[in-house]
C-alpha cells in the first residue's frame, strides 16, 4: 500500500513540475505584443556562457574527491593550465581542447598522476 502511495506522489510532483515549466516558458509566448529585454540584461548576457563554462570548468580541475588539490601532480590542473596558455596565444578552442588533450593523456595514463 506505501508503494503505490509513493508511487501517486511520484507522479503528482513529476506533473506538477512539467506545468510549473511549461507555464514559465511559454509565458512570454502568450504575450499580445512583443517586447525586448533591457540594456543591461543584453550587456550581462554576453558573459552567460563564460560564467556557466567556469562553474563547470574550475572545480571539476581543482578539487578531487571532494578535496581542493594538494600538490602540483595533477594531471588535469597542468592540462587546463597549458589549455589556457593556448587559447591565449592561439584564440582557438579546437587548439585549447586538443593541446589540454594532448597533455592530459600522456600524464594521466602514462605517469598516473
């Protein structure tokens, strides 16, 4: 009998959560007349994807099993920074990600850092 409790609860939250985000998104498509976000809004948006790509990015080099890394014998973090050093120079992120790539590998399999 729990089960099938549980199981009616599962399925109210799972409906509820797709009205909540159907509602949200298709609620400026209802919208009679059209209208354009502010200025600021525009300007903040341009650094969306660099803000989301660090949140990613950072903690996934720095921090290993739950813990900020101790030394320097990190495969990852001497990949993203030579990464880094690439896109600097080269402005390219195929060359970004093939040369942090290329430096990942060999330590990480090879010295198994």
């Amino acid at each position: 009998m729990t089960a099938n409790i549980s199981d009616a609860w599962t399925l109210i939250t799972i409906i509820g959560l797709a009205l909540v985000t159907v509602i949200t998104r298709c609620f400026f498509l209802y919208s009679s007349k059209s209208w354009q976000l502010p200025n600021w809004v525009n300007r903040g948006l341009h650094y969306a994807p660099i803000a989301a790509l660090s949140a990613v990015i950072v903690p996934e080099i720095l921090i290993t099993q739950g813990q900020l890394l101790g030394s320097w014998h990190d495969a990852k973090l001497i990949a993203g920074l030579v990464g880094a050093a690439v896109y600097f120079w080269r402005k390219s992120v195929l060359l970004t990600m093939s040369s942090g790539m290329l430096v990942y590998l060999p330590l990480h399999l090879g010295l198994g850092w």
